[in-house]
C-alpha cells in the first residue's frame, strides 16, 4: 500500500444548501438520505440534511459531488484504538 507523502488540498463549496462538492476527500465510511459520513484530509466530515446523494466519488482524486438539502457540516477527529487505549490507562495511572 502507498504512503500518502502530502496531504491533499481540502475544500468544500455549497451551491445554495442543494448540494456540493467536496475535495481532499479519502474515503467514504457511510451515506444515507439523511446523512454521509466522509474521511477527510483533515478529519471525519459529518454532513445532515434531507435527501441527500453521493452523485459523484473519486477517492483517486479525492473528490466528491452531494446534492440534497444541507443542514449542517460537522467535523471530528477519528482516533486510532492505539490512541484511545493509551489516553484510557493514561487517566487510569493519574
């Protein structure tokens, strides 16, 4: 498997809150009509609304079309199970 040597640039741009697009996208980890879950550049995209599609996905390019109506954009960083257990016995040994 490659090594990702630079980071791709993120952006997204919303045409009216009826859709989008989207780059610096690395994989999509779940979509319904009502929310789509992307892994970004930069963390966990969460976009709500209503409607919503994945009309186009190019993880080569790392781009991706929605359209639907657009209530919210929310962000979260995903943590790797390293991570969580070293933050866990971390606290434990306080």
């Amino acid at each position: 498997m490659e090594e990702r040597l630079t980071a791709k640039a993120h952006k997204i741009v919303i045409n009216d809150r009826n859709g989008g697009s989207i780059t610096g996208v690395v994989d999509v980890i779940s979509f319904d009509t009502k929310e789509i879950l992307l892994m970004t550049e930069l963390g966990v995209l969460m976009i709500k609304g209503e409607e919503l599609h994945v009309k186009r996905l190019s993880v080569e390019k790392g781009e991706a079309d929605i359209s639907g109506k657009i209530d919210s954009l929310v962000y979260s960083e995903m943590k790797t199970a390293a991570e969580t257990a070293g933050n866990l016995i971390g606290r434990l040994f306080k």
